[in-house]
C-alpha cells in the first residue's frame, strides 16, 4: 500500500483523516472509521448481529452527522435493520403493542427459559412467550416504555438473532438451517463410520487376544484425526449453545451435552499421547451423530407441524393483474397484491388466488374456499357475490372489484388470529418448563457428584461414569413432550377447518363437563326466514315492512338479514332510518320518518306501545320452532313477524356425540322459551334456558363455574363475546368477514358443526399422547440416568439412550397429525 492512499470510511465512505483512529471489527476485520458517529452506528450494527447489512448492501450509508442533527447511533443504524412503531406487523391495542417474533438457535427448554427471562426485564415488556415448535416469538410491551427494536437488541444481547415475523425469511431460515444440519450429519455420519472401522480390531481381539502395541497405537492416532471433524465441525450447534448460555449465566442442555463430548474426547486424547488408557473416539462420533439425527428428525417435525399455516400464509399472491382504466378498457398491468386499494378492478384467470376481498362484477365461476373453510366443494359466484381473498377461481375469467386491501383481506384476519395462537401456554407446558429449566443444573450436580464417588470408589471407571451421566440425560424430552403434540393436533385440526387460537382449548375441552350451546347459527342453519307476517289494528304489510328493514339495515343478525330478505321479496323499497339504538337480547330502536318505532320481543316494544301483546286471529302454536319479532310505535302496535331457523342435520349427531362422553348439554338462548324447548326435544337435550339477555347468559355461565364445572361454550362468536369470553373454552361458528371479531378460544370455520366433535375427539388424543411423552421423559431420566451414574451404560451407550428418547417423543407426537 503506498503511502500517500487515503483510506475510505467501510460505513460511509468518506475518507478517514490520517490522525482518526477509529475502528470496528466486522466479520473479523478491522475496519477504519471516519468519526465516532460511524463508529457507533457500525457498532450496533455489530452488537444487534446483523453484519449482513454490509455484505448486502448497494452503497454507501450517510454520514454520521449528514443531516446536521446530533442524532444518536440508533437513530442512524439503516432502516433495513430497525422496527419502526408504525410497522405492519406491530398491533396497536391501546397504549399497548405487540408483535410476532421470529427466532433463530432455539435448541431446549433452557432457551425458551432464558429468552423470555431477558425480555421481562426490559421495562415495559408486559409479556413474553416463545413457542419452541414454531420458533415464533410473542411480545407485547407498553408503548411509552420500550420501543421494538429495543426488544430485538435485548434478544441478540444473549446470542440468538431475532426478526420481525416474516414467512420468506421463516423459509430461507430453515432451508439454511436444514442443509448446515445435514451437512454437519454428514461429516458426523462419515466420521463415525470410519472410526468403527479403526475400533473393531480391538474389539474383535477380546480379553485374551492383544493387538501389538505398534498396530494399537495407530490405530488410536488414526481415530483421533478422523474424530476431529466431529468435533471441529459437527459439534459446532452444541459448543455455541453451550457458550451462550454461559454466557448469559442460564446452563442450558448444551452445556451437559458439551461437557460429555470435550470429557471423552480430552480424556482420549490423554491416553493417546501417554500410549495408554481408554478411548471413547467411538462413542464420541456416535454421540455427535444421534443427537444431531435427533436434532433433524426435530427440525422436520417442527417443518411438518407448520404445513397448514404455511398453506395458508402463501394463500394471497404476491402479483395481481389490475384493470387500470375499467370498463373503457380491458387492458391488464401486473402490481404488487399488498398495492391494492379499495375500488381497483383486478382480472383473476382459472387457477389464479384472489389477492383480497372482492365482489364479482363481470362473469360467473366456481371458487375453491378449502384454504378459509377446509371445505373442498367449489362455490358458485357470480355478478354481485362477495368471494374473500385466499380463493382461488376455480372456473372461467372474471373481473372481480377490490373492497379491501389485502392486509385487510379475510386471509390477513385469519392470520392475524393464527398470530396470536401459541401466545400463551397450557398448564401442563409451563409444568414441563419450569422442570427442564432446573433439570440441568442438578443433573451437573449429580454427575460431580458420581465423579466424586467413582474417584473414591474406583477410579478407573470415574471418569466413563460421569461422562455417561452427562450424556445419558434427555430433559429435551421432557419440554418437547408437549409442544410438539399441541403444533402437531393443532396443524391437523387447521387442515380440517378448525383454528385453535389459545393453547388451552384442547387440554380444557378434555375436561369439560359442560357443553353449552347457543342457538341461532348454532344449533341452527343461522339463514332464519319469514313464515308470515300479521298487520295489527289496521296498519298496511308494506308499511310494517319499509319500517322494519329500515331499522335492521346495518344489523348483520341472522333475524335482521331474513326481515330485509323478506323486504325485498315484497318488492318494497327501503327507507332510512336515524337515532338508532339496540339492546342487546331485546330489540332495536330508531326514527323512520321522524317516527320512533321499536322492533324486538314482546316485552321490549310493549314499553313503548304502552299496552299488552294484542290477540291475534292467527295463534302461534307452542310447538312450533319460531321466533316471533314484533314492531310497534309510541301508544300503538303495529305488527308481528313469524320466523323459524331450520336446525343443522349434524347437530342431532354432535349433541349425542357429547352426551356419551358424559358430558352435559344446555341450551341457553335469547329466544322464548317456548322455542328453545321446541329444538331441545328435538336434539334430546334435556335443559333448556331461553329469554336470556347476554348479561345473563353470562350469569348462568359463572354459576356453573362456581359449582366446580367446566364450562365449554359455543356460539357465533360476535353476539355471544362476553359469555365466549367468560366460558373456560370456547367456539365460534365463524366465517367470512366475521373471523377477525370473534372473541373464541377456537373458530370452527364455514360453521360446521361435525368439526367441534371432532376436535375434542383430537383432545383426547392429544392430552393422551402429552402424557405419554412426559410419562416416558420422566420413566427414562429416572431409570437411565441411576444406571449410568452406578456404571450399567456406558457412554457409547448412553448417547444412543439420549437420542432415542427424544427421537421417540417427537415420533409419537407426529401421530397426530394422521386421521
């Protein structure tokens, strides 16, 4: 280099003054710095561990101090790295925010543990949950507290890289992920191989056949060169896990792990350059093997275990054929689908999804809604029909209008649901947390311990004791045992149609003891229709009519939707209405016409008509299944609707489903009582409750739970919020445009009702199955490692015993995911 070269700024460029002595390692570099202020913002660079920014990049950053400001580093690391407040994938929820997570390094309960740990001391972190089969990570915080990327530092702080949640990052992480592992397999395979060939002389020679000394000692130099691969390469994952916990002063499964392979290896070693003593190259190259085969055999569960929501989260295309000037012309540009907006007009070809939300205003198709609604017959849609965004046409061309964006779209309140599924725990998950969590510790305590006896006892065999001890335990077992079956059944009942929005919704189902069903949308078909309508004291059909729909306009009740049906069937035309008020349970009121008109139960409108429910020549028979809906106005009574709701076909069968399981089934509706005694007998449910206001269907709720019950509720997921949210599980019949309000544990999407037996059928299953694996966690910790620490296994041995038993929990898990 000659002398009189200027040297350059790696951050920004500008060249770096003779006297500055500033610099920051990257990649294992030094690299000159021009100012402080590059020093800084490269620094952090560093410490958030995303160096990658300057391998990536296109150009130069701007200078520290371009804009004139003295703006601190955080504020001129490169936006690329930064999560800004206003991102999308941020949720604003009053002064609190919270986001999904992606986290890469996650290896046991120990770094679930420490993770969540690092972020609840962070003040304003409110809550931290790391999900170890999905890898996601759910933070909420108080905005005024904490900032976002303040959360991704403090996760990189303690060695594990975070992002906001992104699915092609998600893909290109676990294809990274999955080829280093199995080339690491590989190298860890191969080794292992070629040291058994180098082993087996000795072996093969027995107690009373020696091997020359001469033969012996290559032998042993030629198994210490073909294991330091393994060591060097393949066991990379377990030293830098057992680094960074350290570290962070939280001894993960790592550190036991690392321990067990640096002891018979050094020991190894020992004896190879003394000419004597036992080597374990064998068992070293073995152990590397089986755990990273049982570390990929995890990673292609946890890969299996995301198919459905992987499915659904490349649903939308990333590319949509717009119609700039419809219908003047049919001249089609290609645009990114997340550029939508209310109002574009998109052409969608045969085979093509649907970018979001539309409604059909040229042509006529069949669409698949299997990836919304599990349902795998195609709908017919032509002019007029809403088709949400996730379908996929199906049919012929059509040319569809855009009523919503696509982060806005039916898909994207789907996945904001699937979002916040996994954001908590079950009780039986946090249990096998909190035991892994000290699992490690005592199990160090207990191997000094065995090394402290053998020592004394025997010392030849101390020190294959106590590397068996460290590597014959398994608590991987014990906290994969329940995530793994929860991303297991819930995948399987997503692929079905059911989304699982809580973690606790199959361990309480399975414990339920009541079973509380709502009616309308429920029990019913949800599309009520008009059986008749009676004037009362001389007002006109069509004046009933006009006032009514007037009232129930804006309401999405299945009531309202069959009166303004019925409206339109009569040909008359709509009036608007003002003032409107609803209570809930009762009935709605407003001014039509500068006229106050109350439309609802009898009770409700006679607070207004001032007088009591007038006879009728036309009686409603007891045993009919209607609803009657009565219209009135100040002092006057004006008219009676009669609307019956067909029940499901399945719901007979589901109803019999729960009762053999022991389980007790209620009715509990805002209808007559009448009614709801007329579909009770006939689904055989022997308690009916109706003329509930929501308040007391609540009530009715906490008196059950206060009798030690169990309470499962479902409903349609908007009407019924407070009591959803009350039950201790519970189900909403939901579909289309309501999923993103529904207040449920659980959503059985295009409301079918077979799907709620069928996931507590995969309750008890699952439940089963999470038993299984903690009981056989627990059974193997307890007789493995007593073994080995009285010398029963030995090393060898005791690898194949730790691999096989998470191998074993993990496979047993995946059974869920078939029928």
């Amino acid at each position: 280099m000659m002398m009189n070269e200027i040297a350059a700024c790696f951050h920004c460029g500008q060249p770096v003054a003779a006297a500055a002595d500033w610099h920051v390692n990257i990649d294992g570099v030094e690299r000159a710095m021009c100012c402080p202020g590059c020093a800084a913002v490269a620094q952090t660079i560093v410490d958030i561990g995303q160096t990658s920014y300057y391998r990536e990049r296109s150009g130069f950053a701007a200078p520290a101090g371009a804009s004139g400001d003295a703006a601190g580093p955080a504020s001129l690391v490169p936006a690329v790295l930064a999560l800004p407040e206003d991102d999308p994938n941020i949720i604003a929820d009053g002064d609190a925010r919270e986001t999904t997570l992606l986290v890469e390094g996650i290896r046991c309960a120990a770094c679930l543990w420490l993770i969540e740990h690092r972020l609840h001391q962070v003040e304003g972190v409110q809550q931290a949950i790391l999900n170890v089969a999905t890898e996601k990570l759910f933070v909420r915080w108080h905005k005024d507290k904490t900032t976002a990327a303040a959360l991704l530092e403090a996760v990189r702080s303690i060695g594990y890289n975070a992002w906001p949640y992104d699915t092609t990052r998600h893909d290109a992480q676990l294809q990274k992920a999955s080829r280093t592992l199995g080339r690491q397999l590989f190298v860890a395979g191969l080794s292992m191989m070629q040291v058994m060939m180098y082993v087996a002389p000795e072996y093969m020679a027995g107690d009373d056949g020696t091997l020359d000394a001469g033969m012996a000692s290559l032998m042993r130099w030629a198994s210490l060169l073909l294991t330091l691969p393994a060591i060097a390469y393949s066991a990379q994952p377990f030293l830098k896990g057992a680094w960074t916990s350290l570290k962070a002063r939280v001894p993960g499964m790592d550190v036991p792990v690392t321990l067990g392979i640096l002891a018979a290896f050094i020991g190894s070693a020992v004896s190879t350059f003394r000419g004597y003593g036992e080597v374990y190259y064998d068992s070293v190259t073995m152990f590397i093997f089986l755990l990273l085969a049982s570390r990929y055999l995890e990673m292609v569960a946890r890969r299996k275990a995301a198919t459905a929501l992987s499915r659904l989260r490349h649903g939308v295309p990333e590319m949509a054929q717009r119609l700039n000037a419809w219908p003047e012309s049919r001249d089609a540009a290609a645009m990114p689908a997340s550029m939508l907006a209310a109002g574009d007009h998109i052409i969608v070809k045969g085979g093509e999804a649907i970018a979001a939300d539309c409604v059909v205003v040229e042509g006529s198709t069949a669409v698949d809604l299997s990836l919304l609604t599990g349902e795998s017959a195609p709908q017919r849609k032509t002019v007029g029909d809403a088709i949400p965004g996730g379908a996929v046409n199906a049919g012929s061309p059509v040319v569809l209008r855009v009523e919503k964006a696509a982060r806005e779209s039916t898909l994207a309140g789907l996945l904001k649901l699937i979002e916040r599924a996994g954001s908590a725990k079950p009780r039986i998950a946090q249990w096998a947390d909190r035991a892994a969590s000290w699992f490690v510790a005592a199990l160090l305590l207990f191997a000094a311990a065995s090394l402290g006896f053998w020592s004394w006892h025997d010392a030849a065999r101390a020190w294959p004791v106590a590397i068996a001890v460290l590597v014959v335990s398994c608590p991987c077992a014990l906290s994969l045992a329940t995530p793994s079956a929860l991303a297991a059944a819930t995948d399987r009942l997503l692929g079905k149609g059911v989304l699982v929005v809580q973690p606790h919704v199959l361990e309480t189902l399975h414990r339920a003891t009541h079973i509380v069903f709502d009616k309308t949308g429920t029990l019913t078909e949800g599309r009520p229709t008009v059986q008749s309508i009676d004037a009362v004291g001389g007002a006109r059909i069509i004046g009933i009519l006009r006032v009514a729909a007037a009232l129930e306009a804006g309401s999405v009740h299945p009531i309202a939707r069959a009166i303004t049906v019925a409206t339109a069937a009569h040909g008359v035309g709509a009036a608007s209405a003002s003032a409107l008020q609803e209570l809930p349970g009762q009935g709605m009121e407003g001014m039509v016409n500068g006229v106050r008109y109350r439309l609802g139960t009898a009770a409700y409108v006679a607070g207004m008509a001032g007088s009591p429910v007038p006879p009728l020549a036309r009686a409603t028979p007891e045993s009919a299944p209607m609803t009657t809906v009565w219209l009135g106005m100040q002092g006057r009574w004006l008219g009676r609707f009669l609307i019956s709701d067909a029940l499901r076909p399945d719901a007979r069968r589901t109803i019999e489903y729960f009762q053999r399981l022991g389980k007790k089934v209620v009715l509990l509706s805002g209808d007559q009582q009448a009614l709801a005694e007329s579909v009770a007998g006939q689904l055989d449910i022997r308690e009916a409750i109706g003329d509930c206001l929501p308040e007391e269907k609540l009530a009715y709720v906490q008196e059950l739970q206060a009798r030690g019950g169990i309470v499962a509720m479902v409903g349609d997921g908007i009407n019924d919020a407070a009591v959803l949210s009350a039950a201790d599980v519970s189900f909403a019949m939901g579909s289309g445009s309501t999923l993103a309000q529904v207040h449920a544990d659980c959503v059985l999407f295009d409301a079918r009702l077979p799907l709620l037996a069928d996931t507590a059928r995969s309750a008890g299953k699952t439940m089963r199955v999470i038993r299984q694996n903690l009981a056989w966690a627990t059974l193997y910790n307890i007789v493995a490692i007593p073994a080995a620490a009285f010398g029963v296994l030995n090393p060898w041995l005791s690898g194949i015993g730790m691999a096989a038993s998470s191998a074993i929990v993990v496979l047993n898990a995946l059974r869920l995911r078939r029928g």
